[in-house]
C-alpha cells in the first residue's frame, strides 16, 4: 500500500494562489445552494434546520481531509434520509431525543462502514445496485419525499405511518388547505424550476427562501396559518459520543449496512461523473474515505450520515472550483449562519423548504432512463417498478434491500444462460467469430471450436457441461475440441468438476481437447490449483485457436494423443 496517497488534504494537493479566485466563486455559490437545501433534506428527516447544517460542515471538512475528488461535496442528502428516517422511525418517535441519539450512532455506524470499505478497497460494491434498479430505488425515495412534503406545502396537519395511509389522509384534508402556504411553496418551486433550465448556479432556492421569508413578514403570514421554522439556536454542540446503548447499536446493524451501500454506489457514480481532468482515474476507494469520515464526524457532533452530492458537485466544478477549498469556504459560510444566524431564520416559512424539496424530488426521477430502459429491455424496466413499487408500499429499508437482490438475481440469472456456442473463423483472418446468417464463417474439418462466455462457477457449471458435450455429441468427426476460453475469468470448484468431466467426456467420443486463448491470471491459476492442467496437458493450452489447430489439428491428432 502507498502510504502517502493516504495522506490528509490529498484533495489539496498542488493548489495555488491563482486558483484562489475559483474556489471563492465556487464556495460561495455552493453555501448559496447548500444552506435552503440542508435545511429543507433535515426537516425532511425529522430533524431540526442547525443539524443539516451540522452534517453539511462535517462532511465538507472530512472530505476535504480524506477525499481525493477535487469537486465532490458532501453533507445532508435527500436520496439517504428518507431511507435512515424510515428506518429509525420504526424504533423510536421522529423528533425525539432517543430519535437524535440513533440517528447519531447511526452516522457514525455508516461512516464506519464506508471508511473501511475504502481503506480495504472495497468500491466493488458500489457495482451490487444496475442502473434499473437505482433508477426504480430514486423513483421510490422520490415518492417518499413529495408525500412527506405535501402537508407543508398545503398547510396541513403533519401525517406519519404509512405512505399509502398518509396519502389517503392528505387526500381527505384537502379542504383544509391554507391557500398562503400553498402559493409560497409552489412559488419557490417554479422559481427554482425555471432557473434550473437557465442556469444551475442560479441560487434560486436561497433566493425563493428570501423572498418567501418577505413575503411572510410583509403580509403578517404567521397569524394567516403560515408555519414558520422559528428561531434557530445559537452556537456549536461540543463532540460526544451518542448515548444509545448496545441493544440501539444491534438493531441498527442491518439499516446501516443498507444506507452504506447506497451511499458508496451514489459516491462512486459521482466520482466517476467528475473525474481528474489531468487524465487519472478517479480513486474511488480514498473517497469512500473522505464520505465515510464525514458521517463519523457528523455522527459525533449529533447529526446524522452523510453522502455525496451529484448536483452540488456539479455546481463546484461548474463554477470554477480548482480544490476542496470550495467547500471548505462553503462550510465556513454555513457554519457561521448556523452558530451566529438562527435568528435570520426565524420567519422562513415551511412551505418554502417543502417546495425546495418537492423540486429535488422531481429532479431525482430519472425520466430518460425510464424511457430508455423501457424501449430497449422490457425485463429491466420491470425492475425498476418492482423496486419503486416496494419502496413506496413497505417499510424503505424493505424495499432497497428487495432492490438490491433482485439486482444481484438478475446478473446471476444472466451468468445462467449462458449456453457455449460454437465458433467459425472469418475467411483471410486468425479472428473466430460466433457464425451468423449473413456470415457462416470457415469450419475446419474434424475441429471444433467452442467458446463460454462468462465466468465458470456454479451458477453456470451445469449448463457449460451439457452444452458443451452437447456440440461435441452433434459434431460428426470430431477430433479436436478446442476451449477458447478469453472471456472466462474465474473457475470456481464446482465449474471446475464440470470441466473435467467435459474433457472425459470429449476423449469419450475419441477427440483430443484443448483450451485457448486463456487470458485471465485467475483462471490460469485455477487450471493448476484444480489439477486441469495436468489433464488437458500443458502441451494442449495455447495462447490462439491458430496454434492450437496447427498443433493438434486433424493432422496431428493421432500423435497429440499419444503425446
């Protein structure tokens, strides 16, 4: 391991004078946008405004600390709170101090997780979520957020329990609703709406916040039935550890595990979405470092977990963010408000956050890939309404762990279909292609060339050993059987089994076998730790079908199997 690519501030590594310009335009664009969306991503958990706050400070430092990516920003995130909020709500009454303490020890159980899955280079796991699925899990969460919202936005009673049951009893209250409330959410809705298709950097939220705040005080909106936050308190909590005790801690276990998963698939999409301009591939591993701290850190001053921002990352890179400096202005803009401004924030209305969060809710369905996915692979469209389907109808952290198995059964199922195939070579070439209509390929006589493409293992082992003995049992005079094997990367133990008794079952029919084209370093170990290779004969495995026909081709057979 290089030590020194561990080092704290890699993500400030070769800043300079000159990029200082950038960086306060972008930090300041980013407190701008950050500050209404923090405080609009706590309400939405049950908490107060000051611990969006808290969460943001936290996971900007500690990614700034630990992170590599030069844009990517953490803090309070809207995709993860519904989920964490769900989950906790099971446990303990939202608001309440038994509430705080487990979303704490919560955070702090996340960033764990994710830290140590980047400091044992786990990023492979931000591969358990396909693309469908993910789109079906935002579309779930999506649904969450705007019914969780739509009280506020029509001045109604606060509903909890389930969503369908919550949506029934906004439906039955809809006559109560307070028509002030209602224009300053959907205002500051179509106001960051229609700035969003001018601009990004626009700070439409802060700015509807503002003018909503106005609009409240102006026209004497709290004695018209206008909630309002009121005053924010005052100054920094010291860290301390969250008082849940071991029994809190178990029962968290398994919602932790799944709010980490989701985190580490959203940072890795978004540090690979904003990759090194210099050409470097992004280090996934040491952001999951720099994310997961943040969640410590947060987790220790009584907020909750964190995650990384695509949008807000956007922002920084499209505003002429050079380093995490960026974020780190932001946060010292952010924490300055929360520790000296809570009075500022008294008059800002709720309607206005929950028409803040009504646009992220929209912005978080992934439209295009609906359509896409629904065009060109109906089965994976399933997918996606099966998942946002048990996202909105059972408990959240039900429905994202439902998302993710059926993501890993559909890859598994993939693995087993797959059927070996025989291959024809292309006339004037070395290349051997699977033959098609409008190319039929050269078949040598006595030969056949067979390929399985994906890995061996016991998903597929059966279906490679009966589909293989299969080609040869129809191949007519066949004399040599040849494996390319250049997409098989891994053999487990029960593929290899299967194997061998493919190559007992090819010198059955009185042909010799040989494999090809084995290009993975794995495989190629497996072929020695599973005694294949002492079988089939170190003289029988080829780096290209060419050779191995040359060899072991009609022509010579009689004497490759005394050989």
């Amino acid at each position: 391991m290089n030590l020194a690519s561990w080092l704290p501030l890699r993500a400030l590594s070769g800043w300079s004078v000159r990029d200082l310009n950038g960086d306060l335009a972008a930090g300041i664009t980013l407190a701008a946008i950050a500050i209404p969306e923090q405080m609009a991503t706590a309400r939405l958990g049950g908490f107060a405004p000051e611990i969006g706050f808290l969460a943001f400070v936290a996971g900007s430092v500690a990614f700034a600390l630990f992170g590599a990516n030069r844009h990517l920003s953490a803090g309070a995130d809207s995709t993860i709170t519904p989920l964490f909020a769900g989950g906790l709500a099971l446990i303990a009454t939202s608001g309440s101090p038994h509430y705080l303490a487990l979303a704490a020890m919560l955070g702090l159980m996340v960033g764990l997780l994710v830290t140590l899955s980047g400091v044992f280079r786990l990023g492979w796991i931000a591969d358990l979520l396909s693309v469908p699925v993910t789109t079906g899990f935002l579309a779930g969460i999506s649904v969450h957020i705007i019914v969780s919202q739509l009280p506020s936005l029509l001045g109604l009673p606060a509903e909890s329990g389930e969503t369908v049951r919550r949506v029934g009893e906004i439906a039955a209250n809809l006559h109560l609703t307070n028509p002030w409330s209602l224009a300053l959410g959907l205002g500051v809705f179509t106001l960051v709406f229609v700035s969003e298709h001018i601009s990004a950097r626009i700070p439409a939220a802060l700015i509807g916040m503002v003018l909503a705040t106005f609009a409240v005080i102006a026209f004497d909106l709290k004695n018209r039935g206008v909630e309002v936050l009121g005053a924010l308190p005052n100054g920094l909590p010291a860290p301390a550890m969250p008082t849940a005790d071991f029994q809190d801690a178990q029962a968290l276990v398994p919602l932790a595990l799944l709010i980490a998963i989701v985190v580490m698939v959203q940072t890795a999409t978004t540090s690979r979405s904003f990759a090194p301009r210099d050409g470097d591939a992004p280090d996934i591993n040491r952001d999951f470092v720099g994310v997961g701290a943040g969640s410590i850190l947060a987790g220790l001053f009584g907020a909750f977990a964190v995650n990384a921002s695509p949008p807000r990352t956007a922002i920084v890179a499209q505003t002429g963010g050079r380093s995490q400096l960026s974020g780190l202005i932001a946060a010292a803009i952010v924490l300055a408000l929360g520790v000296f401004g809570g009075g500022l924030l008294a008059n800002v209305p709720q309607a206005a956050l929950a028409g803040v969060l009504m646009f992220v809710a929209q912005h978080i369905l992934r439209w295009q890939v609906f359509a896409k996915v629904w065009r060109q692979a109906k089965v994976e469209f399933a997918l996606i309404l099966i998942t946002m389907i048990a996202i909105v109808v059972l408990p959240i952290e039900t429905g994202v762990a439902i998302g993710i198995g059926l993501s890993l059964l559909y890859g598994i199922w993939g693995s087993t279909r797959t059927e070996p195939i025989a291959l024809a070579q292309v006339p004037g070439t070395s290349v051997w292609w699977p033959p098609s209509d409008s190319s039929a390929g050269e078949q040598h006589p006595g030969v056949l060339v067979a390929a399985f493409q994906a890995p061996l293992s016991f998903v597929n082992a059966d279906r490679f050993k009966r589909g293989l003995s299969d080609l040869i049992d129809a191949s007519e005079g066949v004399k040599l059987v040849v494996l390319e094997a250049s997409n098989i990367v891994e053999i487990d133990y029960t593929a290899a089994q299967a194997l061998i008794d493919t190559i007992r079952h090819c010198r059955a029919k009185g042909a010799v076998f040989a494999i090809a084209r084995m290009e993975s370093l794995r495989a190629q170990a497996a072929l020695k730790r599973f005694g294949i290779a002492e079988i089939v004969g170190t003289q029988r495995i080829f780096h290209s079908v060419d050779a191995a026909i040359e060899s072991l081709g009609p022509g010579e057979t009689a004497a490759a199997k005394t050989g």
